[in-house]
C-alpha cells in the first residue's frame, strides 16, 4: 500500500456512515487483507483508523485485533 492510497481510504473511513463502514470493517478484517495491510508501512494506519472509527460498533475492534494476533503469533 502507498501513502496516497492510504490516506484515501482513511479519508474515506471518516466520512463513511455506519453501514458502510461495517462493509469497511468486514472486508478489512479478512484474514489475508489484515495480513497483507500489517505487511505494509501504511497499510498499519489503515488498520489502527479502522479500529478508532469502528470503535463504537460492536466486535468490530475485536474481530480485527483477533486477526492482527493470529498473524503476529
């Protein structure tokens, strides 16, 4: 992931209501993107918007922390 592309979607993550961020948060936290996004240097800013802004919905936050562990361990 470059930066531009990164600020994009992190621009793209503020700005988004509810339902689409939970279409957002869905696809960000598959397995392979989470890993191919930790791999990058910006994709990391990608994933920890993602976390802030879906704070507020349910299992959100969890669910991607729970793929950032099984692809840290």
């Amino acid at each position: 992931m470059q930066k531009f592309s990164s600020n994009v979607i992190e621009k793209c993550l503020d700005k988004a209501d509810d339902d689409m961020l939970m279409l957002y948060a869905e696809s960000l936290s598959d397995p392979e993107v989470v890993k191919s996004l930790a791999k990058s240097n910006y994709g990391y800013y990608v994933i920890q918007r993602t976390m802030n802004v879906c704070s507020h919905m349910e299992g959100v936050k969890e669910k991607i922390n729970e793929e950032l562990v099984k692809y840290i361990s």
